[in-house]
C-alpha cells in the first residue's frame, strides 16, 4: 500500500504517520528523515544538502526526488510505505508513481497557529513538547535528557502564518493533480480518534 500523507505545518502528519507505521507494518518515510541520513553517514550528497540547509534554503526538488527515489528502492518499501510530507510541489508530484492514497490532513488555519505556537523543542536532543497537549514534568526542561526546552523561530505566529500561506500556494495544485486518489480527514480531532477513522478506511471499514 503507497500512502501519501499531505497537510500544513501543525497538521499532525509525523504523529499520525507514526501510529499509521506501526499498524500497517509499512516505512514512514519522511525527505527530513532522509536529508538528516545522509548529513549523519557523511554520503556522496551530503555536502549538497548541507549546503541549502545551513543558509536556511530548501533543498531544490530536482536534488530530493532523487533521493526519495532512492530510498524507495530499499527493501522495506516492497510491500508499501508512507510518506510524510511529500511531495510538497507540483514538481515533486509529477516525479514520483501515483501512489493508491493520497491522505489530506485539513486542519483550520487558527487550529495549526494555536498548536505550533505552543509548542517547545529541547535544544539537545530535539524532543517535542505542547503546553496544551505533552507538557514536560519540570517546566522548560526535558523530561529525557534534561536539556532547555526553546521555541523555535519558525513556530513563532508571524513566522507560522507566512508558512501556510507558502503551503497553501504549493500545495493545492498538488490535490488537484492526484484528483480522486485524494480523501481529506479532520486533524483537529484528537490522534488516536483520528488514526482510527483513518485506518478503518485504509481496510475498507464502515466508519461509525
């Protein structure tokens, strides 16, 4: 089963794609994933790679269908996989196969300003917190390690806001060029409510 999961920044696509993963046994593969492989095993691209993330850009589509290409090859994506995330542009759609499913994760824009404005990263091993979802036990320290938890600059209202207006520029053209493959869900519900609702469709059970 190819599994496409698309939807904003805040939308819950990791989260879901995570609980979806374990379910249906298949990859979640996400390009973020994939971009932070090959910086971590110093591979032929990864020098590339750097180079774009490290003055904030994006890695251009050419550079990451390639990749994704790549990793699709791998074994355990014989039977399948889910992808979070992409493609993100027209150009990426194009060049990759049609998958079976293309999951539209539609949140309200105010939703995904609320969640991701109170969100908190720990600065050492990059864990996630939400103040009005997984606080941390001691205020503004990481429950694991123990590092200072900061909120990032992308998750800042302004900085959210322009973000989905980029998101939504991109990405429309997207659903409409995977036209009735699309079936748009409701993440504003909580996870577990929502990763159900989803399963039961991917299986083809009535939805109560």
């Amino acid at each position: 089963m190819k599994i496409v999961l698309i939807g904003g920044p805040g939308s819950g696509k990791g989260t879901r794609a995570k609980h979806m993963a374990k379910h249906l046994d298949l990859p979640h593969i996400s390009t973020g994933d994939i971009f932070r492989h090959h910086l971590e095993n110093k591979t032929e691209h990864a020098d590339e790679i750097k180079s774009f993330i490290d003055f904030g850009n994006l890695v251009p589509d050419s550079l990451t269908i390639k990749l994704l290409k790549k990793r699709l090859e791998e074994d355990d994506c014989k039977i399948g996989f889910i992808l979070d995330g992409f493609p993100r542009t027209m150009e990426q759609a194009k060049g990759m196969d049609i998958p079976e499913h293309v999951l539209f994760f539609d949140c309200h824009e105010n939703t995904l300003v609320d969640r991701l404005g109170n969100r908190l990263m720990c600065q050492d091993c990059k864990h996630i917190y939400n103040l009005k979802g997984q606080r941390p036990k001691v205020e503004n320290k990481c429950d694991g390690c123990e590092g200072d938890l900061i909120q990032r600059e992308d998750d800042k209202e302004e900085v959210i806001r322009d973000r989905l207006k980029v998101y939504k520029k991109q990405t429309e053209p997207v659903l409409d060029f995977f036209g009735n493959k699309v079936t748009k869900f409701d993440t504003g519900k909580e996870v577990e409510e929502s990763v159900e609702e989803i399963l039961k469709f991917l299986r083809k059970e009535p939805v109560v």
